[in-house]
C-alpha cells in the first residue's frame, strides 16, 4: 500500500508525507472519522513509507526488502493490533503484549511501527495501559491509532497523540472506488450518493444489492 493508492484525503496524507520526509516523526499519530473512509488504509501508507528503504516521490517505493516484507505481511517491526472477531473491545493483554515487542530494538529497520486498528474499541484499562507507552514511548517506536472519533478516547491518550483528522470522501471519489473494484460507473454514482461519503459503505451496499440479486 502506497500513499498513491489511496483515494482522497490528500490533506492528511501530504502531512503524513512531510513528516517522513523531514524525518520528524512523532511517537503517537491518531488518525480519526467516521467508519469505511479509509483510515486503515492511510495507516498503511505511511508505515510502508516510514519502514521503506529508498522512498519514490515521498511514497514507499514497493520495491525494497523492507517494502516486499511489508506487503506479504511478515516485516518484523511492524505490526497490527485490533479487536478479536468474538470480543467488543481491544483487551488489555494484546496492549501489554504491544507494549513489550515496542520496547524490544528493531530487527531489520530503523523503527519500529504500531497500528492499533479501532482504537476506539480499546477497553478503558487498555487506554491506560497505552498511556504508559505513550508517556515514555521507546525512542524507535511510532503509533498509528485509528479511531471512529478521537472523542472516543481517554483525554489523556488524545493529548498525546497527533491529531490527524479525516472527513468523508466527496461522493465522486467514492464512486471511483467502486469503478476500480468493478462496479459500473452509473451503478457506482449511485451506490456513491447513498455511501455518506465511506467508501467501506459503499462497498457494502454494493454487497446488499448483490445478496438481494441472488435471492429474488
């Protein structure tokens, strides 16, 4: 995943990109907004861009060893924490466990790189136990929280973190989305004018239409 692949949001990701860029990096980021617009996807971007070895234009170059083992999922200094498929809330262990691989040197970068996907699902011991990292974050260590609303959050885990504040996609771009993933353009303007400006929305509705298809 690239900066480049990402519909939208150039405000934010052109933030992000100056950071790397600069070499500037805060220890915690909290990318925030409504559900489906893309927040996983931008937290992506940026720790392959972070993790690359030999960024392209500002973008990771998809090329390098550390690009490669970032998109077949097995970097070692990158990892992924978020809410079990059976559970309602983050649990303080996966935090705890988090806290300690943060705290151990990188293994093949020169940083090491969290997304805690969903922050907003992390259970309020949780939150506190992610203070602790927070408030002493390993000098190597960079966060990426997302979260449905930064309000979501404990005050003290927001205060902590960058705020990178994320708006719903104008209803175009999100139809882009669906011609990318197949869709007809008309059906992809209408499916788009209902989405509320998500993407993962309109994918779903995209879904619904499909599923309703198939049992008429």
């Amino acid at each position: 995943m690239r900066f480049a692949d990402v519909v939208g949001h150039g405000r934010a990701i052109e933030r992000l990109r100056r950071a790397a860029a600069a070499d500037r990096l805060a220890a915690a980021y909290l990318l925030s907004g409504p559900p489906g617009i893309g927040k996983r996807l931008v937290a992506d971007a940026f720790a392959a861009r972070i993790l690359c070895a030999a960024p392209v234009a500002g973008d990771a170059c998809q090329a390098c060893a550390h690009c490669t083992r970032v998109a077949a999922g097995t970097h070692p200094d990158l990892r992924t924490v978020e809410r079990d498929a059976e559970r309602r809330d983050i649990r303080i262990e996966q935090v705890r466990e988090l806290a300690r691989w943060l705290a151990l040197q990188p293994l093949m970068a020169h940083r090491k790189v969290a997304i805690i996907d969903g922050a907003h699902c992390l259970s309020e011991p949780a939150q506190n136990a992610l203070l602790k990292t927070l408030e002493e974050p390993p000098p190597s260590a960079v966060l990426l929280l997302t979260a449905a609303a930064a309000a979501l959050l404990l005050p003290t885990v927001r205060s902590r973190c960058q705020a990178v504040r994320m708006d719903p996609l104008p209803p175009e771009a999100v139809a882009r989305v669906l011609v990318a993933r197949g869709a007809a353009p008309e059906r992809a303007a209408l499916l788009a004018a209902e989405a509320e400006g998500s993407p993962g929305r309109a994918v779903a509705l995209s879904g619904d239409e499909e599923a309703r298809a198939r049992a008429a």
